[in-house]
C-alpha cells in the first residue's frame, strides 16, 4: 500500500500527516496528489469523508511561495459550513508552514475585515461563490496571482444554482491556472462544467465496484385498468421511493390520478398541456427539490422536464411506440444506485411489450405483488410530509439576485438556518425557488418577508 512518503510530498507535509495521525493516505489522496503535484487538471469523484480535503490542501500547500503574500489558490464551496471545515483542515495541514495565511470569504458577514484581510494579503482563499463574486466585482480580490481553483462538491453547487456565478468567477482567473473540481456525482452538468474550465484532466473515480454503472432494472405488472391505482399504491407502498415519475398517455389520466393521490394525503403534482407556463416552472421546481414526491405528466409535457436519476419511473399507461418508453426509463437510476421502471401492462398490451423487448435487447421482468392490499390503506401507510418545502421569492435576475444572496438571507443572522437547511436554489428571470427543510419552511419564509435581500424586500411565499 502506499504511503504519504511516496506520493511526492515535501517533507515538512509528510512530517505533519504522521504527526496528525494519518498512516496511510485513502484511495482518494492516493490518486489525486502524485497528479496534482505534476500540475494537471483533475475531475474526482468521491463520497463524503473520502479524504478529498487533504487531497487537494496538501498540492496546493506544497506550491504556495510563503514570501509572496498574495493570492495563489482558491477554493469554491457551496455553504459557509464547509468552507470553514475546508479552512480548518488546510490551517492544519499548513501548521509547519509559517506565516501561511488563509481567508475564508462567505455571506452573512461584514465584507470590511475580509476587505481589510485582502489587502494585507492572503495565500490561499476559501469561499462561497456570491461572496467571491462580490470581491472579484469590487476589486477587492486580486486574482492575476492564482495559480490553482478548487471546486469542491461541485455538483451541490450547481443544484444549489450556483452554476452562472461559477462560471463567471473562473473567467476572472489566469487562464493558466489548474482546475480541480470534486463531486460526489457526475450528472451531465458536472461533464459539461468541466468540458468549459478544464484542460485535459486526469480523472479519479472512488466507489464501490458495483456502482460504477448504472443499471436499470426493467419491471413489469399485468393488471387491469380497474386495478392499476391499487398496483401503484402497492408501487409506492414497497419501495418507498423519495422521487417518482407517473408517465400517461393522456390529460384526463394525469387529472384523475392526480386528483385520488393527493386526496390520499400523497405530495402529488401533474404535468400536462392545460399547464401554464408559471404552474409548471412550479410544479417542476417543487419537484426537483423533492417538496413533491410524486409528478404525474404526459409525455407532450414531459419533454422539457429537467430531472434525472429517479428513483423510480412508472409507466401507468403503456406508451404506443417503443423509442418513448425507452426515453421515459432512463430518467431512473443515478450514481452508485440502480434505476427501477415498472409497467403496468393489460391483457391487450403484450405485442407493445414485445416490441419494446426488441428494441431494447432485453426482457421486461414480471412482478408480482400477491398481498397488494386496499388501496386506502397501502396510500394511508406513505402519505405525510415531504422531505423539503419550497419558497416562491417574488424577485430573481432582473432584480440582480443570485443563489447566494437567498443563501446568505436564509442563513445569517437574521435567516438562523443552517447551510445543511438549503435545498436547490432555482432563480429565473423574476422569480425564485428555494429548497428548505420542511420543518423549517414556516419559518424562512418568514424570516424572508420580515428581511431584505441585496437591501430590497421581496415577497415569499410557501408553495409546499
């Protein structure tokens, strides 16, 4: 196995992690810092309590020029939660290097000290992204000197809609610099993130053998029109999923069965072609943000829908052609967790079952579900609550908001929520959408209507 003296460290680095108790340096760190150390890009991908920190802080700290107090590397994070655990780690990592000076630069506090911090010079810079911006746009943060940008949980960033500011603060640096970027998981957003900052990058994946594909595993149960709301109340009942896709083949399908599961207590929305444009950005932010667990569309107004790696996706009506099957599937499964598709089929169905198998390649397996139970009582047994509540903020671009400024509203001292409270920031032309705890949706939407935000007071509203 290797260890911390044959990655390339310097040996006041390697003399701190054994005096820190580190043995042997994880997968991640084992990977990531010989490559690192060369000065290439790099896109990892691990899990929470990885060592990732340490795999990035360690490089960085080995290149700063201490006699140089100016700026030299950046680190972007999505809370002020973990830029101070991300500062406190490389402060600790950095303790045989004297006179090191790290910044931490996030919302919720006075910008005068960090200002005044700036102009004494700083080595390293941790930070939310508005807060970043702020500086950046201020001149108050000389980035000529940058030679390393860090986005960690790069993915959170980007569901939390950091995604523009992020790209704007990358643009203001040295196009020679080296960009890291950790997440948890890789979604198509993450692949074009680094198609647009990064230069050939080595690329580090951590996790479990079996997850390295997704699968999704195609299902099926024959049941009667009669019968397919118990079949999907049975569904919900079994697997107990967080986010699920009802796809039929027409309004009057979603209205009603919309309709019988929210009358069951079931966080249920629909997606047809009688939606308004403002009802279905809503119903879709809520959505996303898993304030409704259940979403029930047609496929005219499911093409557009933004939302990957379901739970569970359920054909409630089999679609007539093929190719739409195979397109309404594959918004199930996500990194390290299988996907789970389940039709309900009719007597009359089975040559469209037959052709979806050729097209595919694959056999639809069946299902059975032997003690399926009332469906009042199999709905009764999983409604409640959803995981989180959204917030409609009557203001967005056009008022110059930006994810960080509802972040900071939420989370300073007037807000008192934590950064582990915030969900998916959504903000569009004039409106916003933001992704609380629904214990504590009450709360910040109160907060947010007695508050300002960016100094002007916005309207919010609770749209749980």
């Amino acid at each position: 196995m290797t260890e911390f003296s044959g990655l390339g460290l310097a040996p006041n680095l390697i003399a701190v992690t054994a005096e820190l108790g580190y043995k042997l340096p994880t997968p991640v760190q084992a990977a990531c810092i010989p490559a690192l150390l060369k000065g290439k890009d790099l896109i990892g991908q691990s899990k929470t309590g990885s060592g990732k920190t340490a795999a990035f802080a360690l490089p960085i700290l080995q290149g700063i020029e201490l006699e140089r107090r100016a700026l030299q590397a950046l680190v972007l994070c999505p809370t002020r939660e973990l830029c101070a655990q991300v500062a406190r780690e490389i402060r600790k990592l950095g303790r045989n290097l004297h006179g090191l000076a790290v910044l931490e630069l996030v919302g919720g506090q006075p910008s005068r000290p960090q200002r005044e911090a700036l102009e004494r010079g700083v080595h390293i810079v941790v930070g939310t992204p508005g807060r970043l911006l702020d500086h950046l746009q201020r001149g108050t943060l000389v980035a000529t000197g940058i030679r390393t940008a860090v986005l960690d949980e790069a993915d959170r960033m980007l569901d939390m809609g950091f995604g523009p500011d992020v790209h704007h603060i990358l643009r203001c640096l040295p196009t020679s610099r080296q960009t890291v970027l950790f997440s948890a998981t890789f979604p198509d957003a993450i692949e074009v993130l680094s198609a647009a900052l990064q230069r050939n990058p080595e690329r580090v994946t951590i996790e479990e053998p079996q997850s390295a594909e997704v699968e999704i595993r195609q299902l099926r149960m024959d049941v009667e029109p009669a019968d397919k709301l118990q079949a999907l109340a049975w569904l919900l009942h079994e697997y107990q999923p967080e986010s699920v896709l009802v796809f039929c083949n027409f309004k009057a399908s979603v209205a009603q069965l919309t309709d019988a599961l929210t009358k069951a207590g079931i966080n249920a929305g629909r997606l047809d072609g009688d939606l308004d444009q403002f009802h279905r950005d809503q119903v879709l932010a809520r959505f996303r943000n898993q304030s409704l667990r259940v979403l029930v569309a047609t496929d005219v107004a499911g093409r557009g829908i933004d939302v990957e790696g379901l739970d569970l996706v359920v054909n409630f009506e089999l679609p007539q052609q093929p190719e739409v099957y195979v397109h309404r599937i594959g918004r199930t499964g996500r990194a390290g967790k299988s996907g789970l598709a389940v039709s309900l089929i009719g007597s009359r169905q089975l040559d469209r079952v037959q052709l979806i198998e050729e097209l595919t390649g694959r056999s639809i397996q069946m299902l059975s579900s032997s003690h399926a139970g009332s469906v009042s009582n199999l709905l009764r047994s999983i409604a409640g609550p959803p995981k989180m509540a959204t917030i409609l903020i009557s203001g967005g671009r056009q008022d110059k908001i930006r994810p960080g400024d509802i972040l900071g509203a939420l989370t300073g001292e007037s807000g008192g929520l934590q950064g582990s409270d915030i969900g998916k920031i959504e903000v569009s032309q004039r409106l916003s959408y933001v992704a609380v705890a629904h214990e504590h949706g009450s709360h910040a939407t109160k907060r947010i209507n007695a508050g300002r935000i960016k100094k002007k007071r916005f309207r919010a509203t609770l749209i749980q």
